[in-house]
C-alpha cells in the first residue's frame, strides 16, 4: 500500500498526495524554530517524493497556511526551492489559501501535490536478483537542522526513480524503515530479524530525509555511484 490516491480519468491517472506540519515554525508556542521556507520545503518533499513515488509527474501545489497571511511568500520560496532541486523542464503551479480570520498560536501547513501518472507501478519479489538499499539517514525534529548533510537530496530521488533497473522507490516516513519495507515487497511480511543494515528500522525519517529503493543487482554499481554518501546498502534474508 501506498500513501497517496490514484484517479483515472480515461488514458491519464491523476496523483494526489499530501503532508502537513504542525508546531513547526517561527511562532512563539511552536515546538521546532525554523523559518518557513523550510517549513515550506519540508512539507513539499514529503508530498512530491510520494507522488513521483507513485509514478506520478507533479504538476500542481495547493498549500493551507495557517501559519499568517505574512508568511505566504517565504511558503513560496520553500516550495519553489523544491521545484529548482526536482529539475523538471515543465512549469509547476503553485496556489492555496490562507486563514487571515483567526490567528494561530502555533504554526500549521498543509500541501497537497497533484501529479499525472507517467507509469504503471511494478511489484517488488524478494528474489536471489532484487537488491534494496536506503539513500539518506533517518531524522527527525531538530536533527533535521543540524545533520542537513545526511539527508538524500530531492535531486537524487527523482534521478533513481527514473534510472532503469529500478523496480521502485519510497519515502520513509515517520513509522520507520521497517514499515516502509513491508510497504514496498509484494506477498511476504519483512520482519526485524531478516533484515541486516546499519541503520535504525523504527526511528522516524521526519520529512523523509532518507528513502528504500528495490533495484536489479545488476545496477548497484550504478546507484553507488549516483548515490555516494547517502547509499546504505539493506539485505534482506
């Protein structure tokens, strides 16, 4: 199963997937400070990697701001920092709405991005040739700030989903890498004791700071190169 919903319209899918983030801002009562093009960003990530995760191509951002009317255009600038980072040669909408009636005590957001589907998803087997591997590290909070340098780029994401001999790719969210496994293989439960990696299975990934990708062995050399620092190889026996 997927996050996200799929809507056939005749011979094209629509893709829509969301996040939201709560407490997170420049509010006094906010339980992580950061400006809000980061809230911004961080927020479309989730909702981008789901949506290209599911075969779609993004082409629209809604937002829901509940942080104040005066933060709209740094909301902006975190989305449009997203798009440079995807690197698509189309145009991605952006709009939305702010709540300017009543004001928050704390900072909220929500982005839903709407893609079209460019492809059908293939089912990943645990078989003597599929080979699994996490690009990034799982973080979550304030480590998201401090550890910046850990967490797989926007870029990387959709380069590897696009690359061939990928069988597929997905966001780690916030129940962990184990869970996201058993998300991803088809027919068999992954469990704790037949997965061997250096990585934490069950500690959040926050905003998707890392992401599972089912690849044919044979493209490894591949995806270690294009991955470098944020490859984290995953056997599962």
């Amino acid at each position: 199963m997927r996050d996200g919903t799929v809507i056939g319209l005749g011979d094209e899918s629509l893709i829509i997937t969301s996040d939201n983030s709560g407490a997170i801002g420049m509010k006094e009562q906010d339980h992580v400070a950061v400006p809000y093009d980061v809230v911004a960003y961080y927020a479309f990530r989730v909702a981008v990697m789901e949506n290209i995760a599911l075969g779609g191509v993004p082409v629209s951002v809604v937002m829901h701001n509940f942080c104040g009317d005066r933060e709209w255009k740094a909301l902006v600038s975190g989305i449009e920092r997203g798009k440079r980072e995807l690197d698509y040669n189309h145009e991605i909408t952006i709009t939305g709405s702010s709540e300017t009636n009543m004001p928050l005590l704390q900072s909220a957001l929500g982005v839903v991005v709407i893609g079209k589907q460019k492809q059908e998803l293939s089912e990943v087997q645990l078989n003597d040739t599929t080979r699994f591997a996490v690009m990034g590290k799982p973080l979550v909070g304030e480590e998201v700030v401090n550890e910046e340098t850990a967490i797989a780029p926007l870029e990387l994401f959709r380069r590897v989903s696009e690359q061939e001999g990928v069988q597929a790719v997905l966001p780690v969210g916030s129940k962990g890498i184990l869970y996201e496994l058993n998300q991803l293989v088809d027919g068999v439960e992954v469990k704790e004791c037949m997965v061997q990696t250096d990585l934490d299975l069950y500690k959040s990934s926050g905003p998707s700071t890392c992401f599972i990708v089912g690849y044919d062995g044979v493209v490894e050399e591949c995806l270690l190169k294009r991955a470098g620092q944020y490859f984290n190889r995953v056997e599962i026996k």
